[in-house]
C-alpha cells in the first residue's frame, strides 16, 4: 500500500492572500502522517517574483517526506520558470516509488493562465509512459486540470490539448491524474484512470466559502485507489475507484434499442460540405441499420439562412427512423433561431419503451461557446430525478469531456456543473456532436460519446467523415463509429450499466 499526500495552490507571498497558518497546519498533519511522499501539484508562489521563491523554498523545507513539485501557471509570471528551476527543482521529471513512478510535466504557458502539454513535452510524456509501462501504478501530475471542474464559474484555462493528453492516459493504462489550479477539490473517475483535484492548501481564494484542504491518496495492493479530501475544519470526504475487470463484456439478452448518432452534417451550398456522403450515410442507416431512433447532436446547416434550411429538410425528411434533432452553435446565427424552430420544431422529451431522451439545448447566438444555465441545470437534474426508474439518454451539442485533436474552445462555460448533475443524477449516457471527432468515455457512472461530423470537410477525424451506432443491451452499451462513405466500422466503447429493462421490441 502507498500513501500520498497532494498539495496544491500555496501561493506564497508576503500579502495577505497567503494563509501561513492553514499551510503550517496542513505541513504539520503530513509529518506527523505515514506516507510515502507528498505531490505539489503548482502555484507554489503567487506572482513568480524573487522574494516569494526565497519563502517558498524555506516553507517547503518544512514538508520532511520525499517532495514532487509541479510548476503552476501563478509560478512562471515575471519569468518566474526560471526561478522554479533555481530554488525548488526541474520543470520536468520522474519520481520512482515501490511499485509505481510519478511522472510530472509543465503545462504551463508563460504569462498565461491557460495550459497546454504541447510539442515536444507531449512526446516525453509518451516516452516515459511507454519507458515505465512496466509499474503497476502509472502517475502523471501536471497542474491544469483534465475534466472540468464544478463550481468554477465559467469553465476556462483547461490544458488546450487536454483531449489528447486524456486519451494518451487512457491508453496507456495510467492509474491516476493529480493536478490542482482551480482551488476545488474534486474526484472523478474516467474509465480506470482516477482523475485527483486538490483544492487550494493556503490561500484565501477558495469558491463557494471553502475553507483550504489537501487530498490524501492511498494505492491499494488489489488495485483500488482511495482519496480523501481532508479539509482545515477536520472534515473528510471519502472517494474509492475500483479497477474494472474483466476488461471483456459479452452482452446478455437480445438489443433493447439502436441510436444512430449523427453531427455535423453543416449543410450548405459551400464546397465543405459533402452532400453525396451525406445522401450515402441516409441511404446506409435507411437500408442497413434499422434504428429505432436517430439523434443529430447540432451543426445541421452551416449558417442559419433559409436556403440551407430548406435543404437540410430534404435530406433529413428521408431517414425513415424517429428523429430527434438538437441545435448546434451554426444553426442559430442570422436568422437560425428562429428557422431551427420552424423547420425541426422544439427540441422536447422523447420517450422510447424503457427509454426517455432529454434534449439540452446548450447554443448561444454568434458563439462557439455553449452554456446550460444555472435555470437549465436545474431543470436537466429534476428531468433526470423523475425518470431515474427508466434509462435517460442526455442529448446536447456541446461536449463535456475533451476530445482528441481539438483545442477546447468549445467547451461549455458551465461545463463543470453540468458534469457533475449528469454523473450525480445518474444519467445512463449522454450524446454530444462537438469537436469534429468521434470520442467515448465512461466518467463515473455515465458513458459520454461525442459524434464526429458526418458530411462536412473540415472535421479532425482521422476515419474521415462518420456517425456513431449505439446499441443498448439489458446490461451494457456499445457504440461503433462508421464511416460515412465506405460504411466500415471500428468500437468506439463498450460499457456496463444499469438493467434490466423491460423489451419493446424484438431486436435480432
């Protein structure tokens, strides 16, 4: 078993805004504690000037256990990276314990609060997961943080690659993300990989009347990770992941529903769009799958304009299957709120057998960026309180996870919240068309898959044009990305969830 103490948000300074007592009580508890090392996860110092790195460097000589410290982005202001490497140690680098290895990298961008793990320091971090690929547990700090975070207010300074740092994680088997940054604790489980948020240890901007805490890790021998936020007013909440085995899933029982997921289609005029693959991946779901449902997750036109409107009703007319259809952040510019409404009607509940669909509309006039709402969150946990005895599929634009290949600029503002009502709900699976590229993860309890696009050019998926397949069995979810033009197909995920449900139809 190992014990890890993880620190984060400090920020040293002479002002008032540093809590010396709360970081004196925190250091004291860890000495007098039985772990094995402590993780500083950044913002060591508040502004990265001189005199706070003189203080910041004797406070922490008081920590007596083996030390890993992280570069916040507070650290690098005024040149400060330079001052890290003096006084407290490597941007970079990797710590070996019995049975594991913490692999800590700079996301930092000078003068910036955002973060990124880009270029060249990607491709270390790759090497060094595949160098020590070997460790039972896999840890990588950084400071940014991963998934957004609740209670934030508006999401932002989430590493810009932060889809593909995930899914190199994810594949490379890691057992734990530590980072701080946003001064929330918070805990979240994604796939096996346990996502480890500390809040801030000794600085008065904590958020919704916190108080300053540190996280306590504990790597089990079976495997389990347990965290404990331990808070200055002695109060502990506790979170224990255990890993998922098997890793096969064979499905039980006939398929209960299909959903074909599609996004993206940006119909226009414009040599972007692809109206053949289009008209080609109507005519496969039409003659080849069979959905009971098909949901299109936003971008159904390019432009909000009448002519595109009318065009894009030719083409969805077609599909034979129930639609369901949410708009995306180009179908309301210009005149698009109103045309979506006149074309595709509102957005409402849909229910399927066992099944209810919950569209959550998430677009905003003349913006990429999406927000639910304080009002819509609310009204997204009571619709899911009220179906809790029946299977609740989410449907929005936005996307809630990050995705590979794409630079999160189209985050939710309120992503951090609305995760945490899907996950605390109890959503069973929500569907998302944002980013260009197909992508599907399971955070805690809840599979999010993102759908790529299906006709437009400018997408970042490597399989090219695409839509999502999902099918939902008495005890799981599979969802298989095909490929718009040629039809094959490749897994995207296979997950467990709840059951059983009752059958409404008969599904070879």
């Amino acid at each position: 078993m190992i014990r890890i103490a993880h620190i984060s948000d400090t920020h040293v300074t002479g002002e008032s805004a540093y809590k010396g007592y709360a970081y004196d009580l925190i250091v004291n508890e860890i000495n007098r504690g039985d772990f094995d090392f402590v993780i500083h996860t950044g913002d060591v110092t508040n502004n990265g000037l001189r005199e706070e790195y003189e203080r910041a460097s004797y406070e922490l000589r008081k920590i007596r256990k083996p030390l890993v410290v992280v570069p916040g982005n507070h650290d690098v202001r005024n040149v400060g990276y330079a001052l890290f490497e003096r006084f407290i140690g490597p941007l970079n680098g990797v710590f070996e314990f019995e049975g594991g290895v913490v692999v800590w990298v700079d996301s930092t961008i000078p003068d910036l609060s955002d973060g990124r793990v880009g270029g060249h320091k990607f491709r270390w971090l790759k090497e060094k997961l595949e160098e020590y690929s070997d460790r039972r547990f896999k840890i990588v700090a950084a400071h940014h943080h991963l998934i957004p975070l609740p209670d934030t207010g508006r999401e932002r300074n989430v590493l810009y690659n932060a889809g593909d740092v995930l899914d190199l994680l994810l594949r490379h088997g890691v057992t734990l993300y530590t980072c701080g940054h946003k001064h929330v604790p918070n805990v979240y489980r994604v796939e096996d990989l346990v996502v480890d948020n500390a809040g801030c240890a000794s600085c008065r901007k904590t958020r919704r009347g916190d108080v300053n805490s540190y996280n306590v890790i504990t790597l089990h021998d079976d495997g389990r990770v347990e965290v404990e936020v331990r808070r200055v007013t002695r109060e502990v909440e506790r979170r224990e992941h255990r890993p998922v085995r098997p890793k096969l899933f064979v499905p039980r029982g006939k398929r209960l529903l299909r959903v074909v997921q599609v996004s993206e289609s940006n119909v226009s005029d414009r040599a972007y769009f692809r109206r053949k693959v289009l008209e080609n991946a109507i005519r496969t779901i039409n003659e080849r799958l069979n959905p009971d449902l098909v949901v299109h997750c936003g971008d159904v036109v390019d432009m909000g304009i009448e002519r595109y409107y009318e065009r894009a009703v030719e083409f969805y007319e077609k599909i034979r299957a129930e639609k369901l259809i949410v708009p995306g952040h180009n179908d309301i510019t210009y005149l698009g709120h109103d045309l979506f409404t006149e074309y595709f009607g509102e957005p409402e509940v849909k229910e399927i057998g066992d099944f209810t669909f919950i569209p959550v509309v998430s677009a905003q006039y003349e913006t990429p960026i999406g927000v639910v709402g304080r009002i819509g969150q609310r009204g997204l946990e009571k619709a899911l309180l009220e179906n809790s005895e029946r299977f609740t599929v989410v449907v929005m634009h936005h996307n809630i996870v990050p995705i590979p290949r794409s630079r999160e600029l189209g985050f939710l503002e309120d992503a951090g919240d609305v995760l945490r009502v899907l996950t605390r709900a109890g959503a069973n699976l929500v569907l998302t068309g944002h980013g260009g590229n197909a992508f599907g993860v399971k955070v805690e309890k809840t599979p999010i898959i993102n759908a790529g696009s299906i006709s437009w050019e400018l997408h970042r998926n490597p399989f090219g044009n695409s839509f999502n397949v999902i099918d939902v069995y008495r005890d799981m979810v599979v969802a298989f990305e095909v490929q718009a033009t040629w039809g094959s197909g490749r897994l995207v995920g296979i997950w467990k969830t709840k059951g059983p449900f009752t059958p409404f139809r008969s599904s070879p």
